[in-house]
C-alpha cells in the first residue's frame, strides 16, 4: 500500500506518517493451514484417505507444535501414562474441516467420518511435491503414518492405557 501524505497535527506541530501494516496472524488461526494440515493428515496418516473426527482432532493436537509432537511420540513410543498428552477439539480446526467440505475437497461419509476428495488429494499431492510447505508437520506426520487407528484414538480421549 502507497504511504499516506504527511500530515501535520496544529497542536503537536511535528509531521507524522499513517503507514498501513500487515497484522500478524498466528498460524493456527489461518484456515489455509488448517485446511493443509488436515488434507496432509487424510493423505499420509489415513487408510483410504477416511478417518473419524475424533482421530482427526487428536492427530492434529499432537501435530501442532514441537513440544505436542514429542509428547505424542514419548507417550506413544514409551506406553507412557496417557494423561502425560492432553488432546483437545480445537474449534478452528472444526472450522478448517467445514471449510473444506464446502470447497469440496472433503466429503463426509459414515456419520462422523470425512474422506479426502480427488480433488483434495490433488492439493496433498502438490503440498507434498513442494516439499517445503508445512516441512515439519509433514515429517512428524511420516513419522506417525497410519499407526494411530481409530480404537488408539478413542483410547486417548478416554484415558485408558494403550496396550
């Protein structure tokens, strides 16, 4: 955007500039991500391209941060005691699953299951073709694959211990 003229306040009498600025927008806020990650999780984690919203939800907790993915990982690896990942539904995630719907690149099947579109896959597709687009979600998400199965999904939200 063009600066704005500068201006000169009668009562402060020095000149000062409007300058208009991006506002930073934290990355679990942007649909476009969300959508990205959850078109990578049908891709790369999903038999089929299917899951339930529950494991949805509980691998995209576990793939938000660094720290979230270690903890999954240690919990996981490690038959630690459940309670040491905490898994919460993140609203913008419900959003990022809606928009996706509507722009088709998922369809809901089964109840409460979605499953990636041609349409979809061609977007996973040139997200991991590009390779550098969401790098370190895409790694931990090869690292996980398809091991999280729906019945390891209930059993995190639930609290049992994973035999």
């Amino acid at each position: 955007m063009p600066e704005l003229d500068d201006i000169t306040a009668p009562i402060i009498d020095l000149p000062f500039r409007f300058k208009r600025r991006p506002i930073a927008i934290a990355p679990d806020f942007r649909k476009d991500w969300k959508i990205a990650l959850l078109l990578l999780i049908l891709e790369i984690c999903s038999r089929g391209g299917k899951s339930s919203l529950k494991r949805l939800h509980v691998i995209n907790w576990a793939v938000r941060t660094t720290h979230h993915q270690h903890e999954f990982e240690e919990t996981w690896n490690v038959d630690a005691p459940l309670f040491a990942f905490k898994v919460r539904f993140e609203p913008a995630f419900s959003r990022a699953i809606e928009f996706a719907e509507a722009q088709r690149l998922i369809a809901w099947v089964e109840g409460d299951r979605v499953q990636i579109t041609q349409l979809g896959r061609t977007y996973a597709g040139a997200i991991i073709k590009k390779g550098e687009i969401l790098g370190t979600e895409m790694a931990f998400l090869k690292r996980v694959g398809k091991s999280v199965t729906e019945f390891d999904a209930t059993k995190l939200l639930t609290g049992a211990k994973i035999a």
